[in-house]
C-alpha cells in the first residue's frame, strides 16, 4: 500500500472514531411523541435550570433521570398546547416582562444585564415567560376551572384545625429611651410628670427619645405579648390603653412604655378565617387536580426513556 492510500485510510478510520465517539457524548434520552431530548440538551437544561426549578432556593437538588422526568413533563404539556392551539401574544409577553422588572425595581438595561449575568439571553427568557403564560392558559381551562371549594368544606377544615386561628393577646405599643449619662434620670422624671399633666405620650417620644423609633413618635406598632422580652412583657401585660408603664433600665438607657390599644387574643370566627382557608384548600385541590390532570395526558403520549 502506497503512502498517500495509508493516509486515506487513517483519515477515513479517524472520522468513524470521531462519529462514534460523537454519539456517545450526545444521543437521545427520551422521546416524547414526536419529539426526542437529547443527552447535550439535558445537560445544558440542568447547567442553566432552564425549568427554572431552583428559582425556590429551598427546592431540593434533582438527579438528571428526575430532571429528565421534569423535562419529559413539560414537552408533554406542549404537545398539548400545540393540539389544542393555546397562544399568547406579543403584548401580554411584553406585559408580563414589564410586571418582572417593575418587581424587581430594575430598568430594561439593568434587567438585560442581570440575565447576562446568569448566562441567560433575553430571546431565551421571553420564551421561558412564553411558555409559562400558555401554560398558565392551559392550566386555567383544564385544572382551575373544575376547582370548588364548598362552605361546608372550609367549616370542616375550621372545625379540624383551630390552632392554627388562635390571635394571641397584643398591644399596640409606644416606647421612649433616655440614654445613660448625668441627666437621664431627671429626664425620665420630667417625661413622667408631663404625661401625668396630659402632654400625649408620642409627643414626648418625639422630642426626647434617642431611640431608632424616636421618628415615628416612638410607635412600635401592634406586638404581640409572647413575643416581647420577658422584662419588657412584665411591665406592659396589665397596662390598660393610655398608660404607661415604670421605667425599665439597661446597658442602652432608661425606658419608658406607653400602651395606645389592646387586643384580646381568642380563637378567631370562622367569618374572619373564612378567606384564608379557601386559599389553603384552593392550593391544596389545585396540585391534586393538577397532578392527576398530567397524568392522564402522560399515559396518552409516546413516552419512551433511555437514560
């Protein structure tokens, strides 16, 4: 064999190598009706979380055979979508991006170097927002519509879980601190004795508190009892709306509370509950239906997974 026929049949033998070696680096994962997922694409999904399933920092880490299930689910869906022609149009997309950046307070240039910064191109993103407002079209029409949620359904949930309708006992609390030094003292004195002449508590506050909420008069707000500091709880629990308490010293000054409202904790009446629960037991039917929905569209698609 000549030297040039050795050379051909190197590069003739290298690109089968090649070939092969190409086809074990990328082949197909799954098919899904008439589509297929390769390896290459799972892997990119997975390295961008093109599901934007971590999107909950909380969501636990998923193997690529149940990134795969994801992956398999959605284009399971979109097979739906193109069978049943759900669209969205160029404004509500650009509606929905508006809404996102408006949100996270950023301009469009802000918002397009943030998804830079995540590796994501804005064409990409707009797909992404694309597919989730047609899938919300879908969903809407096949899972929300059959949702209901009965009054006996919320009475019976009230009736099995009143612990979680207990309001605690709070006070609508104003507070006052005269930092430690030679005159603090004197100073609380003179807050005292202009309380008890009629000067408005907050007023005081006002003028003299060298606390953080000295700006706001000294209003801390409604708290709840239990969750105040033991020192702090002892002097204001039997305070009646319009006191105030003794003064309190620490390593900051010395304190002075003044109780504006109370509240009397209790179980709260199913009439005030009512709104709450619906949106518990709507969630709760909501991924019942949802899941249960998928499924029957699963089990009437080609689905075939070789990972």
């Amino acid at each position: 064999m000549n030297r040039l026929a050795k050379i051909f049949m190197f590069a003739a033998v290298a690109a089968v190598v090649v070939s092969a070696r190409a086809e074990v680096v990328d082949r197909i994962v799954a098919v899904v009706g008439s589509s297929a997922i390769t390896l290459n694409e799972l892997n990119h999904a997975m390295a961008t979380d093109e599901l934007a399933i971590y999107a909950d920092k909380d969501s636990p880490k998923l193997s690529s055979k149940e990134y795969l299930e994801r992956m398999i689910e959605r284009q399971v869906i979109d097979e739906e979508v193109k069978r049943q022609g759900v669209t969205v149009s160029s404004q509500e997309i650009e509606q929905a991006l508006d809404r996102k950046r408006e949100q996270l307070g950023l301009s469009p240039a802000e918002f397009n170097e943030a998804l830079k910064s995540q590796g994501v191109t804005m064409e990409a993103y707009r797909d992404q927002v694309r597919r989730s407002l047609v899938l919300a079209k879908l969903v809407s029409k096949e899972v929300k519509s059959s949702l209901d949620i009965s009054p006996q359904e919320i009475q019976s949930y009230y009736q099995q879980h009143q612990e979680q309708f207990i309001m605690p006992d709070r006070v609508h609390l104003y507070h006052l601190v005269v930092r430690n030094g030679k005159t603090a003292e004197a100073t609380i004195d003179n807050i005292r004795e202009q309380v008890n002449k009629g000067v408005p508590f907050p007023e005081l506050a006002l003028k003299y508190s060298e606390g953080e909420e000295a700006k706001k008069s000294g209003d801390l707000d409604w708290v709840e009892l239990n969750a105040l500091k033991p020192e702090v709880k002892a002097l204001v629990e039997k305070l009646g709306p319009g006191e105030m308490s003794h003064s309190f010293r620490d390593n900051v000054g010395i304190h002075l509370f003044w109780v504006k409202g109370r509240e009397k904790g209790g179980l709260v009446p199913v009439d005030q509950a009512k709104e709450v629960i619906r949106d518990l037991l709507y969630q709760k039917q909501f991924q019942e239906q949802y899941g249960i929905w998928l499924e029957r569209l699963k089990a009437k698609t080609y689905i075939d997974i070789r990972l």
